[in-house]
C-alpha cells in the first residue's frame, strides 16, 4: 500500500472510532482564564479545560480531591494538600506545587480584577513545602477554608511574566490541565476541545467537544432537533409544545432543580430605591405565581430567598409574599408617589437568556397596576455586560444567579463586595447583614454555619434589596447514542469523561 493510499486509510479508520460531542452557547466567552472568567459561556468552558485542587463528590457532601490527592486539616487553622504525582499541563509541562502558589499569589495580586480574591481574603499564607506538598495558613477558622479551593488552577510558567493578566493572549489561547485543551476558538462561530491524551484519571471517551455559538435561541432549539447538538436544556414552552414524537425517540430528557435564581435588582446608590417603603411597594406589587406559571409553564417555583432550597442554609421559614395591590399603592403614596408623580424606572436585561425578556414584560405590566411606570432594555449579553453591569450604569437589572452548594454570600451581599469588580454590583449595605456574615465565616461547625446561613437569608429578604422571583427547574436533554449520563444534585455532567457516544 502507498503512503498516500495509507493516509488516507489511517484517517478513514480514526473517523470511524472518533466522536464528537456537539454543545451549543449563547454568546462569545470574554476570558477562558478560570481566575477571570465571570460570564456563563466562559465559566462552562473553562470547565473542561482546567482543574482545581479539590471538587464535591456525586452526593454534593463531601469535598475530595482533584489535583490533589487528598488533603487533611493540621488545626482548625491550617490545611495540607498532597498532590498527584505525573500530572501534566496541556503542554507537557508538569503540574507541580509552585503553580498553587503562583494561582494564591495572581488571584490576590493587584494585576487582577476578579471578584473570586474576595474568597482569599482569609488566607495568611500558601507555602509549597515540595513539589507535591502545599500548606495553607488562615488568619481565622473559615468556614469555607476547602471550597475555595474548588477554582481552576492556572500554569506559572505561562504567566509569571505576564504583565497584563486582564488583556493576556492566555485568556484566549489557554493552557490547563483538564481533560480537554482548547483546539480552535472561532468567535461567534464555534468552539471546540480535543481530549487530553494524557489526562491524569484517563483520556475522555469522547475525542471532541465543539460549542456551536448562537445567539440566536430559536436557531438552537432548530439545530437540537435536528440532532446538530446534543445536548442542551430546553425552555418550558419548547418541551410542553414544540416536541413531537420523532425527537422523544431520539433523546431522553431529565428535569432537575436547577442551581439558580432569577431576580430583579435595584440600584440602591439612586435616592428612589433607598426608601425601604419603595422596595417593599415593589415587592408587593408583583405576582411570582404567575411569573412560574407563565414563563415556565410550571417547570419551576417561587423565589424566596438567596440559597438553593434543600440546602442546609435554606429558611424554610421566610415565605414570598403574596401579591397585595392596595398595600403596595398606599406604600407608594406614603413614599411621595401618586397618579401624579408616578415612580418611574427602567429594567434593563439581556436577551442571551430567551425567558428574560419575558420577565421583564411581565413585570412591566404588574407594575403598571400600582402605577408605576416601567421602560425596558434589552441587550446582547456582552453589550449589557460591559456598558450595564459592571460599571453599575442602571436603575434595575433583571438577572440571575447560579447557587452553591455550600453558599459564601460574602462576596454579593457584604459591604466589601461593593467594589470595581465587585458581585455587590446594587451596592447593598447593611450592618445587619455584614455581622451575621462574618460571624458565619469564622464557623467550623456545621450545624451552627447552617443557623447562621438561615439568619442570613431572612436578613437580606427583609431589606429587600432584590425582589427574588423564581427558581426554574432545568429541562436537559440528551442524544440517546450518549451513554453514562449519571444525574447528581450537580447536574447530569459528573464522570463526563466516562461517557461514550454510540
């Protein structure tokens, strides 16, 4: 057999045995660097790429090791981690405990704007003791002393001598550890991973992984049924409505609660959102039942507060209020507002989530009931990010955010998280708060962490600093030739690398 003939034959053969996972996302990932990437395309596909010294197992209880092999606590103010020997960078370099320090020292460091160094801020000292030793020191007791250690750790060699992290070719051409490395980014094209040959548990299943950027939903849901993606979550409207039998019998689908919330957030630096009478008013004004009902056909629950129901920081015991026109007219009236002198606002969002816009009419129109004068914007998510969000330029924005496990709300709902950069984007303040958080900050003991996480949540409720309106259930569907789906309370992604599509 000729060469030529023989190269054409190897490729033929490896087409045969190759897979290729199809992913869709709505927009361009800004930083695929795990110590900046705060947009949701470039947090899910970091992901895949790097890999953090510890992670939860399947039962979301307990904390095992990742690049760590495992780890033990010295006293209740010093941690141990041993690494796993052989481990390798994407390109060959090897992992060692100086990119642990590196990471510690980058993510607290002032070439950084990241809202994650708030997680750090109780760390006195991270010390490689050898090359697969390294000890960490608190200031205190934290109660979260493992979780932190669940970011992505980033390569020294790459970026010791980086001078601009935020601006650095890294954030777009990155080099992890993770069981895929990044193969080609197309902006506003698509994306795609190759499985990392020499990844420390094993190479993936599946050779590629290619997110296929669209904006566009509709142009999603069409390419799923199609079988161009496979898989993805689907809307409430799209699987009660716009399935029929052909795609049932081509993918299998598994509803979870999803680790969310979507809220609606006031600018509290503007003098109209201070009095507490307004917000209240606000709350009240709005139907969260029916939010539920419409946009979610059911799929889904009323909002009650900041942490994940089932959680142990849940409070069972804060309920949403109910829908009250009359009280909420006459704490506008006592707030100076009238058919006169109506409160007006704008809601600004993005339409990188299809259900927002929604939302936001929906509001719009329950508000008007109370008279209250609502105008929208709606915008692409990058746009909304950089013009909107993150130089605070609102008057209220409808967004969500993903729940932990283990909640910090250190970093959203302290004073301090008021900062350039900051999660504390409404500028929440209140003394109240501040206390209960810190003083849960330097718990260890779990039960007493959880009472103090309960007395968090009905604190921030109160102030109603968000009107918290639903947590959407998650509709996943998969492609039925993908097997070793495995659903957790982390969602259907655990031992991904373990899946094979037949």
């Amino acid at each position: 057999m000729s060469l030529k003939y023989l190269f054409f034959y190897l490729i033929f053969t490896f087409s045969l045995f190759s897979s290729t996972l199809h992913l869709s996302t709505s927009s361009n990932p800004a930083r695929l660097n795990p110590l900046i990437a705060t947009d949701s395309a470039s947090g899910e596909i970091a992901n895949f790429i790097f890999n953090s010294l510890v992670k939860y197992d399947a039962s979301g209880q307990n904390v095992i090791g990742d690049l760590a092999q495992s780890y033990k606590r010295i006293s209740p103010t010093v941690i141990e981690f041993k690494l796993r020997h052989g481990i390798k960078w994407h390109d060959g370099k090897p992992f060692s405990a100086d990119d642990v320090v590196f990471t510690y020292n980058l993510i607290i460091s002032p070439k950084v704007m990241s809202p994650y160094s708030t997680d750090f801020r109780v760390v006195k000292e991270v010390r490689a003791l050898d090359d697969y030793t390294v000890r960490v020191t608190y200031t205190k007791p934290y109660f979260k002393a493992l979780e932190i250690w669940m970011m992505g750790i980033v390569p020294k060699h790459i970026l010791e001598n980086e001078k601009d992290i935020m601006g650095s070719s890294f954030n777009t051409h990155p080099i992890g550890t993770g069981p895929y490395f990044l193969k080609k980014l197309e902006f506003s094209k698509q994306i795609e991973l190759a499985a990392n040959p020499s990844y420390f548990e094993h190479k993936a299943n599946i050779d590629t992984i290619v997110f296929h950027v669209i904006a566009d939903s509709m142009t999603r849901f069409l390419m799923l049924k199609n079988g161009e993606i496979d898989v993805d979550a689907l809307e409430p409207m799209q699987y009660e409505r716009q399935l029929d039998k052909g795609f049932h019998q081509k993918f299998k689908h598994l509803e979870l609660l999803s680790h969310s919330y979507t809220y609606l957030g006031f600018n509290l630096r503007l003098k109209k959102f201070q009095d507490p009478k307004v917000r209240e008013a606000l709350s009240l004004a709005i139907n969260r039942q029916e939010l539920v009902d419409i946009l979610f056909l059911n799929h889904g629950s009323v909002c009650t507060g900041p942490f994940l129901p089932g959680s142990k920081g849940f409070n069972e015991g804060v309920k949403a209020p109910q829908q009250d026109i009359t009280r909420a007219r006459a704490l506008l009236k006592s707030a100076g507002y009238d058919a006169a002198h109506p409160l007006e606002f704008e809601i600004a969002t993005s339409n990188s989530n299809p259900i927002r816009p929604y939302a936001a009419e929906i509001l719009q129109r329950q508000l008007l009931k109370v008279g209250v004068k609502v105008t929208l914007k709606v915008m692409e998510w990058q746009a909304f990010l950089n013009t909107v969000v993150m130089p605070k330029k609102f008057e209220t924005v409808l967004l969500g955010w993903g729940l932990s496990l283990a909640p910090d709300p250190y970093m959203i709902w302290h004073s301090d998280g008021d900062v350039p950069g900051g999660f504390n984007m409404i500028g929440y303040h209140s003394g109240r708060t501040d206390r209960l958080i810190e003083k849960m900050e330097n718990s260890t003991e779990p039960d007493k962490t959880a009472s103090l996480q309960r007395d968090i949540f009905a604190s921030i409720v109160k102030d109603n600093p968000y009107l918290f309106l639903v947590v959407p259930n998650t509709i996943n569907v998969y492609n039925r030739r993908i097997h070793g789906v495995k659903p957790t309370i982390n969602g259907i992604w655990e031992d991904y690398i373990d899946w094979e599509k037949k």
